[in-house]
C-alpha cells in the first residue's frame, strides 16, 4: 500500500515537471531528468520495501584498492 501511494505521488510530481522540460525539447536535460527519477524511484524502492544494499564505499574502495597498493610499493 505504501509502495503504490508513493508511486502515485511520484507520478503526480512528474506530470507537474514533464510538461515544461518537453516545450523547451532539450533531450540531454530529459535523459539526465529520467536517469535521476530512475535512480531515485529506485533507490526509494528499496528503502520502503527493506532490501539491504551495500554500500557504494566498497566499490570505490574495489576500484582504489590496486592503486593504493600499487604505490605502496612505489614509494615505500
């Protein structure tokens, strides 16, 4: 019930907000509008539906990980 009175409540903010990004007809600022809504509806989905998502630290930490390491060893 929460989920789909938030969904409705999403979808009303976009019919207030989708009208005037179409007269403009900016395609570059409606595909970053519809990623940004994308992600958000998502990421509220989780929250209300209590999925646990790790953290995005660890990809960050995943990424820079090898470098740190890498200069380590460079400049130990």
């Amino acid at each position: 019930m929460l989920v789909l009175l938030f969904l409705v409540i999403a979808v009303g903010c976009m019919a207030l907000d989708l009208p005037k990004l179409m007269r403009k007809r900016r395609v570059r600022d409606l595909s970053v509008y519809f990623i940004f809504w994308i992600l958000g509806l998502g990421a509220t989905f989780c929250s209300l539906l209590k999925l646990n998502i790790p953290s995005p630290l660890f990809f960050i930490i995943f990424i820079y990980k090898p470098i740190n390491n890498l200069f380590g060893l460079l400049f130990h």
